[in-house]
C-alpha cells in the first residue's frame, strides 16, 4: 500500500499519551494501520484571519504541487520508453525511496524556514513549483519535437514498399544517370505477381530496354525492380504498369539530397542521446525537489487545520498512518471511535467514502473529527 492517512489529533495530557491512545488502538490488538509521529517543527502561528484565508490558499497549493509531481513522474516514465520498469528507481526524494521519505519526514529548516510567517513558507513553495512546472513545459517541448522528428524520419525510412523511402535502399549503379534518351524507373511489384512482371514488363510501353528488371529489395508483400526505358515512354508505361497491378514509385536518384537525409537522421539521433542524460538527472532532481515541497505542504496544512480546530496554545500530535489495505473501512470506525468526542456535527457524516458511490463527489463527505489528509505515495497512471 502507498497511501497514507496524515491525521492529527490533539495533546491529552502529553502528546506521547495521544500517541499511545492511537497505538493501542489501531496497531497493539488488531493490525490495522503502520503508524509513525509525523514531525512538524514550531511554526509561527500568526492571525486567525490569516489562517483561515491560508487554509483555503493551501488546499489550492496542495493541488497543483501534486499535479506537477504527477506530471514529472509521468513525463520521467515517457523519456524512459523502453526502461518503464526502471522508472520507479528514478522516482526518489533525497535519495529515498518516497514510503521512506514520508515515513520519517523531517522539516528542511534551510529550504523552509520557520522563523518566516506561514504564508512567507507557503509562497515559497508556490514560486519554488512553478518555477519546475515552467522549465518542465520547455524542456519536454523541445525534447518532445526532437524526438517528434527523429520518428517521422524513422517511419519514412520504415513500412510498405509503396510509401517507404528508398535512400538507404537503392545505389547509385542501380541507375542510368544523365542520359539525354534513357531513363531508370523503380517499380514496386507484388510478390504474387512477379512472374507476371518479368513476362510483361518490356512490352507494357515500346521502348523499354530488353532484360533491364533488376530486384533490388524485398520486404513481406512486395519487391522493388529497376526497369530502364526512353524517357518519351514514361507516362505510356506507368499507366500500363497501374493497369498490371504494378506502381511505378514518383523517384529521382540525387545524391546530395539522400547524403542530406541520412546526416539529418544522425544529427537528430545523437542530439536525442545527448539530451537524454542531461534531461533525466533534471527530471530526478527536479522530482524530488516537487515532492518534497508536496511534503511539506502536507505538513503546513496538518498545522493551518489543527490550530483551526483545536485552538491555541498549539497542542497537537500529527500522526502518519500505513493502512492495511484489507481493514481501511474498520480502521475509519475505529478512528470515529477514538475522536468523535472531537467534533459532535461530524457524528452525522460518518464516513461516507466507505460506500462507493459511483460517480459521487465525495470531497464534501470527507470530513473527518480529526484532522486528515491523504498522500498517496503511486504516482504513475500507466497506460
């Protein structure tokens, strides 16, 4: 399981003895969740005004932070193509692996520090994010367009007979080349039909030079024949050639420009393996960098709510919770047990994400006595 339930509950005597309360509870007699304290440092707590408007600001940031971590997670597993399996080793923050992160995060005082007001730290984030989700925007278009025309080349230089370019196919003594009268065409024939070819094909126009058919290459369906012919016969033999089921590719041999396609083609494929390195070491970086700011999100907001609910001075224990995925409803109810005493209106909203409704908005049912927010640590949707 690679979700997390980052809930908080307020101080009873000690913080500990909130913490024990909860251990008992969920893990001691029945298994239902791995637990660990989640650390959140002394943050400034400011002005009710202020931490009503931030909670909202929050849950906007909350959002589009994960957004961009999604959207760096799902790009580092496009740039990846063939190493899909390799993508999750890719996937840290600060070196470790994201369950481990999260397990035992730890407030990052030089990124985020809490001498700054609230809304300060949360500005930071908001401008430290952006600024990956822009630079992400530019260098996935760029990476995007080479790797774009490296496989429209590809593909040109791929597929059937009638449609394939024939650069790397055909040589330059294949071909009758500066002759005022003659001319080298290129057929493709169907396999099926070859016989036919080599019965007919000097008399499907006058004019064709006798045993000129070479076959210069073949793929599943098809072969590729030279034929040479006067040039005054050509649209005489092509439309003969359509009627026989033989078509005649539109083909001028020139050097210069097939040389200019093959070094367009290398000078594409060595640009993309020297992007490729430097690309996925921003991703990585840049990756743990967004998540560890989604972290701490996480954190500001477990702080803004539970100053909210349970009042000043500041007493509360945040705790991080590993459900077991089998007994997530009951460990719910036994939650509900534990707090209900919280926050009486909650006792109507028992919760109501246990019963799946298809289709149901749920963000309104998913208020809880206590403090909660999911991190759920799967971050790929491959396809």
């Amino acid at each position: 399981m690679t979700e997390f339930w980052l809930i908080s509950a307020p101080g009873e005597k000690t913080c500990q003895q909130t913490w024990d309360k909860l251990m008992t509870a969920t893990t001691r007699t029945n298994n239902l969740s791995t637990n660990n304290k989640f650390n959140i440092p002394d943050l400034k707590v400011g002005t009710l005004d202020v931490l009503v408007g931030l909670s909202d600001e929050l849950a906007k940031l909350d959002s589009f932070v994960e957004s961009v971590v999604k959207k760096v997670a799902q790009y580092m597993a496009d740039v990846l193509e063939d190493s899909r399996d390799k993508v999750q080793e890719n996937l840290l923050a600060n070196g470790v692996d994201l369950v481990t992160y999260v397990t035992r995060f730890q407030w990052d005082m030089a990124k985020y520090p809490i001498k700054q007001s609230l809304k300060n730290i949360s500005e930071i984030v908001s401008k430290q994010v952006s600024q990956i989700d822009n630079d992400l925007k530019a260098r996935a278009s760029a990476y995007n367009n080479l790797k774009g025309n490296l496989q429209n080349l590809e593909r040109k230089n791929a597929g059937s007979l009638l449609t394939r370019s024939l650069a790397d196919i055909v040589k330059k003594d294949d071909f009758v080349l500066d002759s005022e009268y003659l001319v080298t065409m290129l057929v493709v024939v169907p396999k099926v039909n070859y016989t036919d070819w080599q019965r007919m094909y000097e008399t499907l126009a006058e004019m064709v030079v006798p045993r000129s058919t070479n076959l210069l290459f073949e793929d599943h369906d098809s072969g590729l024949f030279t034929v040479t012919l006067f040039r005054k016969a050509i649209d005489d033999f092509k439309h003969k050639a359509r009627e026989n089921k033989f078509t005649v590719r539109d083909f001028q041999y020139n050097e210069e420009e097939m040389k200019a396609d093959k070094e367009e083609m290398t000078r594409l494929s060595t640009d993309k393996k020297k992007q490729f390195g430097p690309l996925v070491r921003w991703l990585k970086v840049n990756f743990s960098e967004a998540f560890i700011a989604w972290i701490h999100i996480k954190a500001l907001r477990v702080f803004v709510e539970s100053v909210l609910r349970y009042g000043l001075p500041v007493n509360f224990q945040a705790m991080l919770l590993q459900p077991n995925k089998k007994n997530m409803k009951k460990l719910r109810e036994v939650l509900y047990d534990l707090y209900k005493h919280l926050d009486s209106s909650a006792a109507a909203i028992i919760d109501q994400s246990a019963m799946d409704i298809p289709g149901l908005n749920l963000s309104q049912q998913e208020y809880y006595p206590y403090v909660y927010y999911k991190i759920d640590c799967n971050l790929l949707d491959f396809k």
